[in-house]
C-alpha cells in the first residue's frame, strides 16, 4: 500500500483533512472532531442530509492509521466526477448553492447541530443529478444555545456579495472570487453596489450594515464582533429565513450577447445542422467515450448528445447569458450528466490559493477521454491570435481524442471577426490546420458537414 498524499484543498480545516491513497481519496477525520462527528451521525441529520441528496454519503473504512494518534475514523466520500469552483458557475448556479446552504443550516439546527463553515467551495454540482450538494461532512458542530452562527460573513462573502454585484452591477464581477478566495470584502462589494440596494431591507442588513460593522470591529477581539453575541435558536432561524428571502429575491436575466443566441444566428441550413449532428454523434460513438468535455458549448446543443446517452458531460463556455440558459434547461427539464461551466479558453482557471495548490487549474483537473470543439476554432486562432499549433498543444493535454470543426475563412462567422480587422492569418486553412493538429493527433476521420464549407475532424492523440 502506497503512502498517503495530503490534498492540499482541507489544509485549513482542524476536524480533518482529505487525502489519497492508492488513487482513492479519503477524509480523515481528527479525534478533536469526535463529538462532533458522532452527533452528525447518532442523531440521523447525516441521513437525512443524504435522503434528500443535501450531502455528499460516505462509507467508514478501515485503514492502518496505527501511527497516526489524531485519527478518530477514516471515512471514503462518495466520488464526484468532476470538480468546479465558484467563478466558474452561472448566476442560478450560485444562488442554488447558496440556497442549498441555507437549508442545510436549517436543516442542521433541528437536530442540534450547525455548519461552522459556509464557503462557497464547499457545495460541488453533482453531474449525475445535475444538482448542487455539500461535499464537507466535516463542516457540522454541535450547536450550543444562544450561539450565533459563526459562518454568517463567510456566508455574506461567499453567496451573498457575488450574487448581489452579479444581479445589480455587472455579471462578471463573480469572476472577483477568482481574486478573494475566501469571498469577496463586504465593505468592496458595498462600495461597487448602487446606491438603491440600500432600499432592500435584506441587503441593507446583511451587506451594507454587515460591511459597515465589520470594519468597525475589525481591529477588536474576535468575540467583540461574533462570539461574543448571544442569539437565541428562534432569532437563528430568522437570521436564516431572513438571507433566505433575500438570496431568492436576486435575480439575473440574461441579455443578448454576441454568442448567448447563437444558434439562432448561424449560417447552418435546417438539414445541415442536422446532418452536423449525426456526424458528431458517429464520431463519438467510435470512440465510446466515459467521460466528455464541450470546449465552447454555448447553451449546449451538441453537449446534449453525449450526455443524453448517459456520458457525464461538461460543458464549457465563456458566455455567461449561454452557460445561464443552459442551466436554467438543464433545471427545468430535470437533465442529468450534464454541468455547464463559464470558462475563458484563453485564460483558463489557474491554480490559486496557498502556493498556488488549494485549488486545482483547469488542466489538472483534466479528466476527459473525449474533448468536443466544435465552431471554436476560428474565436481562438482569430479572435485571440492563438497560433494553431499552441491550441492543438493545449487541446492535447487535456483528452486523448478530439471532435474538432474546423471553420474557413469564407464561413460567414470567420468573415464576421474579419469586418474590423486585418488578416494576418496567412496560416488559417484546411492545410495549416491539419499540419498543425497532424503534429499531436492522428486523423482518424474527416467529414465535410452536408450543406457548409465546414469540415468535422476526429483525432486521436499521438
């Protein structure tokens, strides 16, 4: 048996950490977490967390643990398949975590217990299931009478301020977690909200007063501000209704963008769109894939056919208006094995936190056998001067087989990013394009798509 390997993402946390062993991971839970963990589990809100698919099941194992004296149990969570963050979520995706953490806490308190961490990353969307779920069992604490809850601004920080700036100011400010890790200030998000969510009871209570006590107590002893407080169970619960009406009443309606509509802005003909979809289709089932990621999904037409025949897709895009419409489909017609993500291809998520390690880049969460780009090409090598060679690089890094469309210049939509600018792309054709991908791939099948001047590639990589 292999040494375990410390995950770097639970550093933080005293109760416990998460770690890997044999390529299978694991949380440790501490001896000074027994009492905790014992409640979690003896008065059965683990199971009804689990029942309603709330929280994340685990089975206890047995491991040897002999030389370590701060083990209490050891304990094999259920697998996730794929791991998100934050600022890669849409806005009803947050407000859903958000949400989902407001009725665990909830929940929690009738069985004498109290999240002590609400951080935004600590909720995961289950792919299989399409919805959100917390994934830190250690994250419970007895509750004590007249104890406030001591996640409240990490709360505010996490959920609240993001979907605020996101409903009232501009959609992209959620991409600020990527900048605070431990959620974005009260008193920066108070500053950057206009002047008339003071008027909203909810926001003027748990963001703008928040932000103004916070600053005011920063400088004290940390019971001056939150420990010290007493609070009774009933004012608790009306803490907790009280963010729950606010968090419910945020809302964002997705704009017209550039590519939020795209399918319905395209020159594709009816037939050719279908005769697209086929080709797609036959070029994945050749590879049966487990695992699927749609680089440039939009609202995820084409990630549908691998995640309707049960593949767990996801579905990258770095419109927020398309990944919200996705969502919002996914939600109302109860769509599984399916996740759409808001990531910029050029500037993919990075590794940050301590040292860079706590959490995870794009690429090192890689874990597809199957990548989809299909009418991305032409934004990457166009849009944003990516030489072809550096994209068939990156591309083959993350999958071992690629479905690629490639789009030439007298496609309308190459001819649209061209109006405002010089060609420069000398090497942008059929001929470049296989050099450059032939150098990582091997073609395995190349189709023009009936109707288009666009050609459907499969490769395998080399």
């Amino acid at each position: 048996m292999h040494p375990k390997t410390r995950q770097p993402a639970s550093f933080r946390d005293p109760s416990g950490f998460l770690f890997v062993q044999d390529e299978v991971l694991y949380r440790q839970v501490n001896q000074s977490y027994c009492h905790d963990y014992d409640q979690l589990m003896a008065s059965e809100l683990y199971q009804d967390l689990h029942k309603r698919d709330w929280l994340i099941s685990h089975e206890e194992v047995e491991l040897d643990t002999s030389n370590d004296d701060q083990v209490y149990k050891i304990i094999q969570p259920a697998h996730l398949a794929f791991v998100s963050y934050p600022f890669e979520w849409s806005f009803t995706q947050l407000r859903d975590a958000a949400l989902l953490t407001l009725k665990v806490q909830k929940r929690a308190l009738r069985y004498g217990m109290s999240l002590k961490d609400s951080s935004a990353y600590n909720v995961q969307f289950n792919l299989q299931s399409g919805k959100p779920i917390l994934i830190d069992t250690l994250s419970f604490e007895i509750y004590n009478e007249g104890q406030p809850w001591v996640a409240y601004r990490q709360f505010c920080q996490h959920f609240l301020a993001p979907l605020a700036l996101m409903a009232y100011t501009d959609i992209r400010l959620s991409q600020l977690l990527r900048v605070y890790i431990d959620g974005i200030p009260l008193d920066l998000a108070s500053s950057l909200l206009p002047g008339k969510t003071r008027l909203n009871f909810g926001l003027l209570t748990h963001l703008h007063l928040h932000a103004t006590a916070q600053k005011r107590f920063a400088g004290q002893a940390v019971d001056t501000e939150e420990t010290g407080r007493q609070m009774s169970k009933t004012s608790l619960l009306g803490l907790i209704d009280s963010l729950i009406g606010t968090v419910k009443k945020l809302t964002w309606q997705p704009a017209d963008t550039d590519w939020g509509d795209y399918y319905e802005d395209t020159n594709y003909s009816d037939e050719a769109m279908t005769q697209k979809t086929e080709l797609v289709a036959d070029f994945v089932s050749r590879v049966t894939p487990r695992r699927v990621w749609d680089l440039g999904a939009n609202t995820g037409r084409f990630s549908r056919i691998t995640s309707q025949g049960g593949i767990p897709t996801v579905a990258f895009d770095i419109d927020p208006a398309a990944v919200e419409k996705n969502y919002l489909q996914i939600k109302a017609e109860k769509e599984t094995h399916l996740l759409p993500l808001i990531i910029d291809l050029t500037n993919p998520s990075a590794g940050i936190g301590w040292a860079n390690q706590e959490r995870d880049s794009l690429a090192e969460r890689a874990n597809a056998d199957l990548i989809l780009a299909l009418a991305l090409i032409h934004h990457l090598a166009i849009s944003n001067n990516l030489p072809l060679g550096m994209i068939a690089d990156y591309f083959s890094e993350l999958a071992p087989w690629l479905v690629i469309e490639f789009v030439p210049k007298t496609d309308s939509q190459v001819q649209r990013l061209l109006v405002s600018r010089e060609d420069i792309f000398d090497a942008y054709n059929q001929e470049g394009f296989e050099g450059a991908f032939g150098t990582k791939y091997y073609i395995r099948a190349a189709e023009v798509i009936p109707g288009s001047e666009r050609r459907l590639y499969l490769m395998e990589r080399k």
